[in-house]
C-alpha cells in the first residue's frame, strides 16, 4: 500500500507541482493518475521512488516512510517503466532485462535465465534476446522495458506514460497485455498517462488532477464517469463520458433478435426472399459473418451472392456464451448497433458465428432497465 | 638536394632511427593517455555544471589555439623544466589532448538521453556506477573519435619539439635538414605518418570492438 | 642562474626582452615580424581558399570525389609540417615559394572540408525547392548552396588560418622571417645569452598572442555570417 499524506512539492522558482496530496494506492490493483500538462501527475509518481522528494508531506510504503529507505536501494524494490522505455542503446536486450538483479548482485546466469523468462512473459521471442534495443520497433521496445522493470519481481511498478509514443494499434496491444499480465502477477501498479480513455479502460482507480497540483477526484473509472466531482473532471473526462460509461454496463442476458442470414453463394433469388427490411447478413460455411447485402446490391449479381461486392459489417459484439467467450459491454451492443448498415448489430458467440441480431432500442431500454434497478447511478 | 639509394644509409642507421622512434612514441603517446584520463573527469564536470562548462569550455579552445613550438618555448618558464626536458613537448601534447576531448566527453555526456539517464536512476544506480558502466559507455564513441584527433595530431606535432632540442624522429629532420640527407627527412616523415596512421586505424578498430551497439541502429526494425 | 632552467628570473628577462624598444624597430624588430607572419598567411590562405573554394563546392554539389575530402584531411593531419617543408626546401630552394607551398598545402584541407560539408549539409528541400523554380546546376550552386555553406566556409579558412599562423612559425627554421625568428635565434644563440632564452620566449609569448588576436577576429567574423541556429562544431586537427 503506498499512502501520501498531505505531500507538497514546491520548486524554488515557487510553482506549485503538487499541492498538499492525500491518497491511498490499494495493493494488488492499478490506479492511475491523469490529468493535463503540468498538473503533477508525473512528479507524484516520481516521488514514490524518490526521483524527487517532497517539499512537505510524507509518503509510505506497506507503512514505512520512504524517506527513511536509501533511494537506489528502494528503486530496486520499484519497477519503473517509462515513455520511450529509456533502454540502455548499448546493452542487449537480454543484458538490459537482466539490470536489475545484477544491480542486487545475483549472479549474470541466474540473472540471465531470469531475464530470458521475462522474455517470453512479455511476449518477446527469445531470438532478440541478442538484438541491441536500436534493432527493435518501439512496441517492442516498451515490451522490453516493461519486463526490465519486473526482472526483480518487484511488488510494485510504476508506469509513466509508457505507451504514449507508441501508435494506436500496438497501443492497444501493449495495454491488452499489460491487463493479462496483471491478472496473473497482482502487482501494485501506479500509471501516469494524459490519455482519460486510456485511464478508464485500464485503471482500477483513477486519479484525476487538476493544473496546480490538485487531486479532483479518485475514483473507480464507472463513478468517475456517472458522477465527475465538477465541471474541470466533467469536461476532461470528455463529451462522450455517457457513451463511454456504456463500457462498464455488462451486456449479459440482453434481448438478442432474429437477424437475416444468406450464405456466401446461395442463388440471389434465394437470398432476396430472406431479407428483412431489405437487409441480411452473409455468412460463411462456420456461420461467420462476412457483410451485409442489400436488395440493391442484389439486383447486379447474376448467379450467385458475390463476398467481394458486400457493404462491410459495423462492429461485432460478442454476446456470453457456452463457447468460451467473453461478454461484451453495452457500449459494445449499441456500436455494434449504429455501426451497422442495416441499423442491426451482429451478436456472435465466442467462436464467431452469428447468434442473432441487437438494435438501438434494445441497447437503450436495457439501459433504462439497469437504471431503474439501481445498477447505474442516474 | 642528396637523394642516393637509401639501403646503405638506412643499414648503417638502423639502431639510431629504432631509438628514435621509440622516443617518438614515449614523447607522443603517454601525454595523449595522461590528457585522456584528465580529460574525462573534466568533461564530467564541464557537462555536469554549467559553471565549469562556461569555464573549460573557452579555456580548452584558447590553449588550443596557441601554437605549438610557442607553447613548447614556454613550458621551461611555467614549469621550471630544463629546456631540453622532454615535458616541454610532453606538456602541450597532453593539454591539447584535454583542450580538444574536454569538450568532446562534455558534450557525448550531454548527449546521453534524459530517458536512459532517468531509468538508470529509477532502476537504483548508484552515482558513480551509473556514470561508469551507464553514461561513460554511450560517450565511447565519440571520445573515441577524439582521441583518434589528439592520437595523430601528438605524432606529427612531437617533431616540433626537434627544434629546440627534444629528440624523436623531428631529430632526424632537422638533421636531415642540415645535413642535406633527404633520405634521412623522407624516412622521418613516412615512419610519422605511417604510425600515425596505423596508430588511428587501431583505435578505430578497438572502438568498433567496444561499442558493438552503434551498428546495431541499421539493422531490422521488425 | 642556472643555464638551462628559467625560473622565475626568466619571466622577468622575457618580459623585458619582449618590451624593449629596441627590439621593436627596424627591419628585426616585433612590428616588421609580425607583419612578416602575417603576409606569409594571408597569402598562403588565399591562394588555398582560391583552389579549395571551389573544388570542395563542386564535390559538395556533385557528390563526386567525397572521398577525396575525407582522405586527405585525414593523411594530411598526420604529416608533419616540420618534415614538409624542410623536405620542400630541400628539393628546390631557400626562399618564400617552398614555405608557401607547404604552407597552402596545410590550409587546403580545412577549406575543403568547410567547404564540401557546407554545400552537403545545405537542406535538401531547399534545394529542391531551388530546382522547381528552374534553376539550373550552377544557379542552384551560386545562388542557393554557397550562400547557406557560408557559414561552414569561413569556418574552415578560419581554422586554416590558425594552423597556418602556428607553422609559420616553423618557416624561420628555415631561415625565412616572421615571429619563429625570435625562437628560432634565441634557440641558436645558446641558453646562457642574454638573446638566448629570453628571446624565445618573449618571441613565443608573441605568436600566442598573435594567435589569439586573429582567432578572435575571425570568430568575430564569422558570428556575423553565421546566424546562431548554424553555428558550427568541427574536429579538426591540431596542427603545429
């Protein structure tokens, strides 16, 4: 547990980083502070591992007073991953892993070994092991830093804005595994990030702080969005915090409607008899979705549905079921809906065949059913 | 000018141009070594406050600029030394050496990113570690790339010292010179040149050897 | 005193050596010296400026015969100057035109360098830019790449100037005039005379100085070519 209490940072020139700080850090868990440019979110997490020291206040670690601990000792009990990962250019990927527990003297095989199971961990093949971190992309570099920063199994990790340089895909690939890994590892994990969806779509608890150093609210990323303490987190947290806050609804036991299926190749005479609303789903011989296909579209195709000419299918959402799946949100539900040409979203099972079919309307009356029983604060 | 075979002088003055290289080499290099080990604890400074960079930095280009026979002719005035001690020429060797890689570690430590500096520190380095097996490293290259300067520029300067009396292969020259032996001038300058040259290729090839990561960069980015 | 040790006392007889009025008149005196050291670079540096000048623009133009650049401040740092031009003077005779030959063959290679690395660094869209306007070759040369090389070009007559100014030096050796003289004399008089030492140094004390005079002029020069944004760093060797 990492515990400030009334920590202050002020620098000589009198700007105010952080002002009079209280907050709890649950272990186990990854909280994250966000805010904008120059609102202390990274001096705070710099202050954890005594990058910086307060001006007043005090910090605790698991209840002991950092201040007590010899920095590089404490850092060594920190992980510490940051943008651009700050890999050692003339180390190898390896050697770099491996900084750590030779820093705390275990010998270079034992740290070695242990570098190479991170490795893979994270997800890197152990043919880089060799490479020079100039040899890599920068997701894999960030992937680098990240099992760096674990190479000591250290209970707590601090994040500052890893994936912010990085582009939205590998992004997204880098936040996916970060939650996969603390699934199975429990560390007590700070991030800092200026990205709100990024906060709420990994944060267990979001800290929000304003410019100046002030926390405005911390909170879960559902209450954050429900309920924005003032106008600074309501119009940080964006326009589109009602939508947003669709993602922390499960979608389980949601009405799932007929939807009208052809398969890839029936004749077009078929296929127009089966449409609804002028509208249906061509579907491969697994029942996999491939497109939509209109009356319009049907009338140029001569022998058979063509898979080439289909309008591309919306969002899929994925609805619970006995194929292993996982459930989708409802926010999920209603993109799947308005994504969709034929104003219906496709619900697949977890093995991807169309199960059925999901309107706006259903999404939205599911949202007034959940409202009205007090699952979402109104 | 005499220009005969130049076997049979070469034959007779074997021992004498070996001794003289030799000298040449102890006159040449060991300032080099000296200015490089002053060198970097100054360029540690000089990059580390902006109070001894604002010093060093300008006092390096001055005394790099001073000519070197002047420099030579005065060292006896500063130092005391006899005027044919070998420090004369040893002394302006080794403060161009640290006059031109003053700058050159200032600036290679300047250039290690914040990002690598800041995640050595939050790993839990310890100062002087860090600058020795973190910050130093990643300055190689260039300091390399410096020394190899310092290393060829001491080799061709060291035969000035010939002209007030500090031996080498200048001695050869200046005695060639008076003796009107080309041969003897001609060997001077190509033993110079050759060990200089050879001297540097070594260098680079050590600095290739030590810094493995600078080729790294071209590679795959997969 | 000890013959071969100056001390303290040395410093004193240098000084008086340097400011005795005698020593700054007439055709050996400090003013004529230097004038002396001063004609031998000026002119050694034009005529190395007036081949190197253009030689290294059409290479920096082209890219044909980069290695020529590279190879030759490269051979020439490790030439010993002392060697080339009591070799030169050797091979012809004692007078200006061996000195100065070795003299602009030490200044080609900074020029060169400045000017290919000037003309090369010149940013390529705004060559391209010059391009589409339809200029041609030379017209892009003229007009675009010399005046942003500018910069690097004074830079490197800059630091052939110094080296010229320190071999110089040498040229008394070989019985030519300039500020060496003075060392050159006071060397060959022997430590225990009154012109011995002293007079080296004082001699020494005054190519320093002079030196540092033309450095700081150049700098000064070169400030005003260069806008602040393109202040350049170069590693060249020190010569002599």
């Amino acid at each position: 547990m990492i515990e400030f209490q009334a920590v202050t940072k002020r620098y000589p020139d009198g700007t105010v980083a952080v002002d009079s700080l209280d907050l709890t850090v649950e272990d186990g868990r990854i909280t994250v502070f966000v805010g904008p440019s120059g609102c202390g979110k990274t001096t705070s997490l710099r202050m954890i591992n005594r990058m910086i020291d307060p001006t007043s206040g005090t910090i605790l670690l698991n209840g002991k007073d950092i201040r007590e601990s010899d920095p590089p000792l404490l850092r060594r009990g920190i992980g510490y991953v940051i943008q651009h990962a700050g890999l050692f250019p003339h180390r190898t990927v390896l050697d770099n892993v491996a900084t750590v527990p030779l820093l705390s003297g275990v010998d270079k095989r034992t740290a070695r070994s242990r570098a190479a199971e991170l490795m893979e961990l994270v997800g890197l093949p152990s043919t880089m092991a060799k490479r020079y971190p100039a040899q890599l992309s920068g997701g894999q570099q960030q992937r680098v830093g990240v099992a760096r920063a674990l190479a000591a199994d250290p209970p707590v990790l601090l994040m500052d804005e890893p994936f912010s340089a990085v582009d939205p895909i590998v992004r997204d690939d880098l936040q996916q595994q970060l939650l996969r890994l603390q699934s199975e590892l429990d560390k007590t994990i700070v991030f800092v990030t200026h990205d709100i969806d990024e906060a709420i779509k990994l944060g267990d608890r979001v800290a929000v702080f304003r410019v100046g150093g002030r926390l405005a609210q911390y909170d879960s990323p559902s209450a954050l969005l429900a309920k924005p303490a003032d106008d600074f987190v309501s119009s940080f947290v964006g326009r589109d915090r009602g939508y947003r806050a669709l993602g922390f609804l499960t979608a389980t036991g949601i009405p799932v409607g007929e939807v009208a299926t052809v398969r890839a190749g029936d004749a077009p005479e078929r296929a127009r008899e089966a449409l609804v609303d002028g509208w249906a789903v061509v579907v491969d011989e697994q029942n996999r979705p491939l497109g939509w296909v209109s009356a319009d579209l049907l009338s140029t195709m001569d022998k058979s549905v063509d898979t080439e000419a289909l309008v591309s299918g919306g969002s899929l959402f994925e609805v619970d079921s006995s194929a292993g799946g996982t459930a989708g949100s409802l926010r999920n539900a209603l993109d799947a809906a308005l994504s969709s040409p034929a104003a219906v979203g496709i619900a697949v099972d977890g093995t991807g065949a169309v199960v059925g079919g999901v309107t706006a309307d259903t999404v939205l009356s599911a949202l007034a059913d959940a409202r009205s029983s007090g699952e979402v604060p109104g | 000018m005499n220009i005969d075979w130049p076997w049979p002088w070469l034959e007779r003055n074997l021992d004498d141009i070996a001794e003289a290289t030799g000298q040449h080499l102890y006159l040449a290099l060991l300032p080099v070594l000296v200015g490089l080990v002053i060198s970097v604890p100054l360029g540690w400074a000089a990059s580390r406050w902006r109070l001894a960079r604002g010093i060093l930095v300008p006092l390096a280009g001055v005394l790099y600029t001073i000519p070197s026979l002047a420099l030579i002719t005065l060292v006896p005035l500063a130092l005391g030394t006899k005027i044919i001690d070998p420090l004369n020429v040893q002394v302006p060797l080794a403060i161009y050496t640290i006059a031109l890689l003053v700058r050159s570690v200032s600036d290679a430590l300047r250039a290690v990113p914040g990002d690598v500096i800041a995640a050595a520190t939050a790993i839990g380095y310890r100062p002087v570690r860090q600058f020795l097996s973190v910050e130093l490293p990643l300055a190689v290259p260039v300091i390399i790339a410096g020394l190899r300067v310092a290393v060829v520029s001491a080799m061709s300067l060291t035969a000035v010292g010939a002209l007030v009396g500090i031996g080498g292969l200048g001695q050869l020259i200046t005695e060639g010179f008076l003796r009107n032996n080309g041969v003897e001038l001609v060997v001077a300058i190509v033993l110079i040149v050759v060990i200089a040259l050879l001297i540097d290729a070594l260098l680079l090839l050590a600095g290739r050897v030590i810094t493995p990561w600078t080729r790294a960069g071209r590679g795959v980015k997969a | 005193m000890d013959q071969g040790r100056p001390g303290g006392e040395g410093v004193n007889s240098a000084f008086n050596w340097l400011f005795d009025p005698d020593h700054w008149s007439g055709p050996t005196g400090f003013p004529a010296r230097i004038l002396e050291h001063l004609g031998y670079t000026g002119l050694s540096v034009l005529i190395a400026a007036l081949i190197a000048v253009p030689v290294g623009a059409v290479i920096g133009h082209t890219g044909r015969g980069t290695f020529l650049v590279a190879g030759l401040s490269n051979g020439l740092r490790a030439l010993p100057e002392l060697g080339l031009l009591t070799l030169l003077v050797l091979l012809t005779y004692v007078g200006l035109l061996p000195v100065v030959v070795s003299l602009v063959v030490l200044a080609l290679p900074p020029v060169l360098a400045g000017t290919y690395a000037g003309v090369r660094n010149v940013d390529r869209s705004v060559v391209d830019a010059a391009r589409g306007m339809g200029m041609r070759g030379p017209s892009v040369l003229w007009r675009v790449e010399l005046p942003n090389a500018l910069p690097l070009i004074v830079g490197g007559i800059r630091s052939a100037t110094l080296q010229v100014i320190a071999t110089a030096t040498i040229a008394a050796y070989v019985s030519l005039g300039g500020l060496g003289r003075f060392v050159i004399d006071g060397n060959n008089a022997g430590p225990g005379s009154p012109d011995g030492y002293p007079q080296m140094a004082a001699g020494a004390v005054a190519v320093a100085a002079l030196a540092l005079t033309v450095e700081g002029v150049l700098a000064l020069a070169q400030r005003l070519v260069v806008s602040p944004g393109l202040r350049a760093t170069n590693l060249v060797g020190k010569n002599t």
